[in-house]
C-alpha cells in the first residue's frame, strides 16, 4: 500500500531490524537494501531507518493498541477531556496512565477491597 505509514509498533521494528544489521557489521547501503526487500519499502525510507538506528540505537516496542469502550458519566468524561486538552496529550494517553496508576496501587485503595 504506497503512501501508507507504518504503526508505532512496525516503525520501532524497522529500526532495530536496522540496528541489528548495523551491529552484523553490514555497510549501511547493504543494510538499506536488506530493509528494503524485507519490509516492501523504498530504498530512500529503508536508509531513514538506518539513519535513525544510527542515532538512537535500538528502541522499544510499544504495546499494541486495542479499542476498549466504557460509560463514564457525562461530568468525569467532560474532566479527562478539559485535563487532556490543558496538557496537551491524547484523552486515550491521559485514561491509559489513570488506569496503570490505579492498578499498580493494587487493591489497598479499592473501595470494599
């Protein structure tokens, strides 16, 4: 699919994929062309890749991404919505940290836990 961009998760690939030829001792003009041919993409993207392994070296995966729909009542939602904004980041991003923070606290704080 020409002009489709890559996922968090296949761009972070395609680096260390880069990073780990590097490390083989690949030129990276070689190493662009191994990309190329295994990820479908041009040879001018592929050396981006290389040219960001290059830089930074490897780097992490980030986890799938899933749809996961709840009700919240209107005035919470209207909350996450107003701190997100004064943030500057993504209500997905904002909800995602509230849940790890709770979660990681266990149940102590958990009403009837």
């Amino acid at each position: 699919m020409a002009g489709r961009r890559s996922g968090a998760g296949q761009h972070a690939e395609r680096i260390n994929a880069a990073a780990d030829l590097a490390a083989a001792g690949l030129p990276p003009a070689e190493a662009a062309r191994v990309l190329a041919g295994r990820f479908a993409v041009s040879a001018r993207q592929a050396r981006r890749y290389i040219d960001q392994a290059a830089a930074g070296g490897r780097v992490e995966v980030p986890d799938a991404r899933v749809v996961f729909t709840v009700k919240l009542p209107a005035a919470l939602a209207g909350r996450v919505r107003a701190y997100a904004r004064e943030h500057h980041a993504a209500i997905s991003a904002v909800v995602a940290r509230a849940l790890a923070e709770f979660l990681d606290r266990g149940h102590r704080d958990h009403p009837g836990g």
